[in-house]
C-alpha cells in the first residue's frame, strides 16, 4: 500500500484525491492538512484514520484537536504544524494542494523527508522552482503536475521532455472571452468575477479573467519542464 499525505484535502484537488483513495486498494492515507475547513477535516478524519493532521489556523486547529481527541490522529496548528506534518508522516507520496505560497516550505520539507510530490499549488514552482528542483534532483524525488493544464501537459509528454519543443496553454475562456479591447475599458470586478464555467475564489477568478493565471501558469511550466518561455 502507497502511504499518501494530502496538504490541501478540503479543496477541490484534495477532495478528488480522497475520492480515488477510497475506491481503491492501492493507497492509504497517513496525513491531512487544511487551512480552515474543520468540519470537512473532522470528517475526513474519521473517514480516512490518518495519523497525523494540520490545519493553518492555529485556533481552529485546537478546536478541531478537541472534536477528534476520540480518534488516535494527532493534530498540529499554523504553519510550524503543516511543516511538522509533511515532514513527519512517512508518505511515499505527498500531495501538495493548499492554495497560495504558504505551500512552498511544506513541499520542501516533503521532499526533504524523501516523498514523491503531487504538485498541484502552482506558487511553489512560480516562487521557489529552481529551489524546490535543485532539492528534489539532490533527493532523487519525482514531481509530478496533478492539476489541470500541467497534468495534462505531462501526460502527453510521456516523460520524453528532450523531445519537447513548443507547449500550447489552453484557457477556459473567462468572462470576457470573445471580447473585444474597447469592450474592456468599461468592465469592472463584478463583472470579472463573473466566470461562466468555474467557482474558483474571488483571487483565481479575478486572476482567470486578467489573463494573470496564464501568465503564472507559463512561470510554472517553465520550471516544470525545462522550455524556454518563448517556446510556450
């Protein structure tokens, strides 16, 4: 059985994660960490029996540590806890999905600790992508894209990276999409955040809308599979 820790197991790439978790036979899970969400957490936790969790906000992590103290999970708080949980747990593969920066020295701990990464917090890789590869080549660790555009970008490639020359990033469209430039001049945040296929948070969708998160998103591919930008 492949030990899994998810960092981010409420969202939306961590629900899936438990999702294909608990419909197999392959996998266990060996620690959890949120930011927020205790409710979903607690739930998980009693789901899934693992033995460590995290949540970032040091308040709710005590409250979530006393609606668990029946179960055997042992529970940490801030980010000091996330790190302690992503080094600690003893996971052959580690999901890194907790939105945002705050990602980045988890995943290194990961890695540190000798776990395959997961990647879908595309900071990590914007921010720290030459730090976090240089670790993972010392530890001879895989990184591997999960979500969205990388993951399937991956796919295609077939780990023959050489053999790549151009990589085309695809867009969901936005609400704006078709627009014309004078169109632009008068849209305002409400209208931005306005995206017709996807509820992703105020932040994500503002930076869909801008074209922003394309932008991060070549950033990320980039560090993930050694092209040049001009070849994306």
């Amino acid at each position: 059985m492949k030990k899994v820790c998810i960092l981010g197991s409420t969202g939306s790439i961590g629900t899936q994660t438990l999702d294909i978790i608990e419909n197999s036979n392959t996998y266990t899970v060996t620690a959890l960490a949120a930011a927020r969400n205790i409710d979903l957490l607690e739930n998980q936790i009693r789901a899934f029996h693992p033995k460590m969790a995290a949540v970032y906000d040091e308040k709710l992590a005590k409250e979530l540590a006393v609606r668990v103290r029946d179960t055997e999970t042992k529970i940490f708080g801030g980010l000091s806890g996330v790190r302690e949980v992503a080094r600690e747990n003893g996971a052959d593969i580690t999901v890194t999905a907790m939105v945002g920066s705050i990602g980045i020295l988890p995943t290194l701990d990961a890695i540190e600790a000798g776990s395959d990464i997961a990647l879908a917090n595309k900071e990590t890789m914007v921010c720290a992508g030459d730090i976090v590869r240089a670790a993972a080549k010392e530890r001879g660790i895989k990184i591997v894209p999960v979500d969205s555009e990388h993951s399937a970008i991956f796919q295609c490639i077939g780990g023959k990276y050489e053999d790549v020359k151009r990589i085309f990033l695809t867009a969901s469209g936005g609400p704006f999409a078709g627009k014309k430039r004078e169109d632009l001049a008068t849209v305002t945040a409400a209208d931005a955040l306005r995206h017709p296929n996807w509820s992703m948070g105020a932040k994500i969708t503002i930076d869909s809308a801008s074209m922003m998160n394309k932008g991060l998103e070549v950033i990320e591919a980039v560090q993930l599979f050694g092209v040049k930008p001009s070849a994306i």
